[in-house]
C-alpha cells in the first residue's frame, strides 16, 4: 500500500499516519525524518543536503526527491510507505510520480484530510495549551501568527496538489473535522476499496 496524506498543517496527517504505520505496518517517510536520517548515515545525497543546510538555505527539490528516492528502495518499503508532507509542490509530486514508474510501482492512493481553517487555528492553541500543561514544550508552529502564515504557503503551493491527483483518479477527501477515531474508520474504509 502506498498512500500519500495530504491536508493543511495541523489537519491531522501525523496522527493519522502513525495509526497507519501500526495497523499496517508500513513506514512514515516525512521528509524532516529522511533529510535528518540521510545526513546522519553521510550518503551522498545526505552530504549536499547538509552543506545546503549549514549554510542556512532551504534544500532542493532536486536533493529532496533524491533522498525520498533513496528511502524508498529501502526493505521496510517493500510492502508501501505513506508519505506525509510530501510532495507539497506539484513539481515534487511529478517527480515521485517519475520515480515510482522507474521502479514500476504506483501509488495506490491519495488522502485528503478536508478540514475547516477556523477550527485548525483553535486547533492550533489547544495543541499548545496541552503541551504547556503536560510540562511538554511547545511546537514553535503552535503558534496562530505562525500557522496561518504556514496555511497561507500550504495553499498557495501544495493546494494545488489535489485537482493534480483528482484528474488522476486517486484522491479521496475524508472529513479531518470528525473525532480521531472517526478519521481512521473513513481512511481504513478508502483501503479496503482500494486494495479491494
């Protein structure tokens, strides 16, 4: 099963991925993690990805579709992967679209966790508010100046992502608004169909 989770910041993707990865058994590829894990392992892409970010800038695309390349032909991605937070621009999602078919794989589906903005903000602050009572500190983005600066980018540039896998057939919207639970039972409900 490989799945794609797409949503604005704070929708629910992380949550949801990690229930996935239990129930399923697949791993999270988050480009944060791969980018991290490829400069720890010194691989060539892992190398540039550093000097990239020593230097303060922002890594490439072309850098950051060859570490996702890289973790996919991994073992534990034999059995499919969820790739959360990327792609977030329609160049990237061309790209992994590239570099499943070199390795005559495809992606079986594409999420949508549709939510409403306003809620997210309040989202947001109660995330924030629960982290500071549990004694755990809070998430820099957990911040509401902060996060709609994030949602004003998600939409300007990974918004665009969900016509691009709705004319290819493989995206489903599920409601991020209903409980936890609940959005797992829609997401479960979309892999049966698809592996159907």
């Amino acid at each position: 099963m490989r799945l794609i989770l797409l949503g604005p910041p704070g929708a629910g993707k992380g949550t949801q991925a990690q229930r996935l990865v239990e129930k399923h058994k697949i791993p999270q590829l988050s480009t944060g993690d791969m980018l991290r894990a490829a400069v720890a392992a010194q691989s060539p892409v892992g190398l540039k990805a550093k000097a990239v970010m020593d230097a303060g800038e922002l890594v490439s695309d072309d850098i950051v579709n060859a570490i996702v390349a890289e973790r996919i032909d991994q073992a534990d991605c034999k059995a499919g992967f969820i790739l959360d937070g990327y792609p977030r621009t329609l160049a990237q999602a061309d790209a992994v679209e590239s570099m499943l078919s070199e390795r005559k794989l495809k992606l079986d589906t594409v999420i949508e966790l549709v939510v409403d903005d306003k809620a997210l903000v309040g989202r947001i602050v109660k995330r924030a508010d629960d982290a500071k009572a549990a004694g755990l500190p809070v998430r820099k983005d957990d911040n509401p100046q902060v996060f709609d600066e994030r949602l004003r980018e998600y939409y300007k540039k990974t918004a665009p992502l969900t016509g691009y896998y709705y004319a290819k057939k493989l995206l489903t919207n599920v409601d991020g608004m209903a409980s936890i639970d609940d959005v797992t039972a829609q997401i479960e409900a979309v892999l049966n169909t698809v592996s159907a």
